[in-house]
C-alpha cells in the first residue's frame, strides 16, 4: 500500500510515473518518480513528461482509507 496525505486528508496512490531525464555530454541519465492518486493527476503529469512511463499501485483491499 502506497499513501500520501493531502493537508489532514489521507491519500492512496495509485500511480507512480518514472521520468528519465538524458543528460547531453554526461554518462549518467537523471531518474524522477512522481505520485498519482487519481487519474486526473496521472493525465497530467503523462501531458508535462510525455515520455514518462506509468505504473499502477495495488491497493486492493485499502479502498476505505481514501479521504480519510
């Protein structure tokens, strides 16, 4: 179960996106994860980093803690 608090609220996420940055003239390429608890926010994290690949998290059976 992955989770994150919004303000009081408790959040689960339900995706994570993983962004690879190639650094020209460098040998090493820069890796950033981002968080989306709902589909609206992948969306648009996949509309800003257009190569970014996105993985969904299984929260099955922690439903009823979304909101909380």
């Amino acid at each position: 179960m992955r989770y994150r608090f919004c303000g009081d609220k408790l959040q689960l996420v339900k995706y994570e996106l993983t962004v690879t940055h190639h650094i020209d003239g460098g040998d090493a390429d820069l890796t950033d994860k981002y968080t989306a608890a709902n589909d609206v926010e992948r969306d648009e994290l996949l509309e800003r980093y257009p190569d970014a690949v996105a993985a969904e998290i299984d929260n099955a059976g922690y439903e009823w803690l979304d909101g909380m």
